[in-house]
C-alpha cells in the first residue's frame, strides 16, 4: 500500500516543538526576575521583627506580603520588573506607602520603610 504526502505522521515533529519553546521560555522567565529586600525600622531607626510588609503592583493589583526576621529584614524574590507600591505594618500602626519603586529584571532593590510613631500625623497629601 502506497502512503500520500498527507499521511507522514507530523505529531512528533510538533511535540518536540512545543517542548523546545516552553523549555526557553521558562528559561527566559528565569532571568526576566527580579528582587525587592529592605529593613523595617521603628521611629528611632530600630529593626522591627515580625513587621507584615505588603507588596502591590502600583496599580493596586497582585499583593503578596511576608514578614521580617529578627533583623527586621524582608525579602520578595522572583518578581516581574515593574513599579510595585510597599508598606510595613506592625504594633497597630504601619508605615506610609513607599510608591512606584522599581524592581528590575536581575538586579535587587533596596529600600526602608519606617513604622509610624502611634498617632504619628500623616503627611498633607498621604492617608493613615
């Protein structure tokens, strides 16, 4: 029996296709990445252990939050470049917002946030 042209078995060539695009793709998203770490301090620069530090994207999407460590040190790895807005919150109180900080793809971010004094007056122009 004579086989056509239309009859050639192309789903191997495809599947490794697919294989050889998601395979570069995640590599891509890999290097694509980068990290925001910083320090929570109280009014009198003091590291905050245990302080809730929140991460948004600037437009108010995807928060993720983590806790420090007994340095009062944080850390969001693995996030897309972009501008994100960062708080802290701890004691009842939280800091103001640190806004459009900027996380690179590779390179890591540093920044401070500092925990208001309770009943501390905000800033004209920010919210409590």
């Amino acid at each position: 029996m004579k086989r056509s042209m239309q009859h050639i078995p192309l789903r191997p060539a495809i599947v490794l296709l697919v294989v050889v695009l998601t395979i570069v793709g995640v590599a891509s998203a890999k290097v694509a990445l980068g990290t925001l770490a910083g320090t929570v301090t109280d009014p009198q620069d003091k590291p905050v252990a245990g302080a809730t530090v929140t991460i948004q994207t600037s437009d108010g999407l995807r928060p993720h939050a983590t806790h420090t460590d007994a340095n009062g040190r944080f850390e969001f790895t693995r996030f897309r470049p972009g501008q994100y807005d960062v708080r802290a919150y701890a004691g009842g109180v939280f800091s103001e917002w640190s806004k459009r900080i900027l996380i690179r793809t590779g390179k890591k971010t540093e920044i401070t946030l500092k925990i208001r004094a309770p009943g501390a007056a905000s800033l004209p122009g920010t919210s409590r």
